[in-house]
C-alpha cells in the first residue's frame, strides 16, 4: 500500500489559487454592485447603479486581459526560477 504525499502548497500554487479566485470575485462583482444597505441597514437592490451591457463587456474584456498577463507573468516567473 502507498502512502500518497501530501502537495506542498507553493507560491506557483498559491498565486494561481489567489488568481482565480480574484478574477471570479472581479466577475461577481458586475451584478453584486447594485445591491446596497440603506440607513436602516436594510438590502436593497438599486438597478440604476448596475452596468448598461456595453460597460459589461468593456469590464470582461479588461478582465480576461488582466488575468492573462496575471497567470502568464506568474506562470513564466515560476518556470523560469525552476530552470
């Protein structure tokens, strides 16, 4: 029987996890946005302050390019340092 070896939790590793989950609260952060808290400390949703669909679009693409030179830049660095 094989013991499994515990993953080490590298900095490759951990700035890819921090990436991801960067970019995927980036993308919530389009429809969560219009939802605000009142001076009664009350939710409410506020649909004049959501994005018009262009202001969308122009958000994912500057996301998705970010992201790339993100993982890219991190990936290179990484591989670069193991060589």
């Amino acid at each position: 029987m094989e013991k499994k070896q515990k993953e080490r939790l590298t900095g490759r590793r951990a700035l890819n996890i921090y990436g991801v989950f960067t970019v995927v609260s980036l993308i919530l952060s389009i429809y969560t946005q219009a939802v605000s808290v009142n001076d009664n400390m009350r939710i409410f949703f506020d649909s004049e302050l959501m994005l018009n669909p262009r202001e969308i679009k122009e958000f994912l693409i500057f996301i998705f390019i970010s992201a790339s030179m993100y993982f890219i830049m991190i990936n290179f660095y990484f591989w670069k340092k193991e060589e």
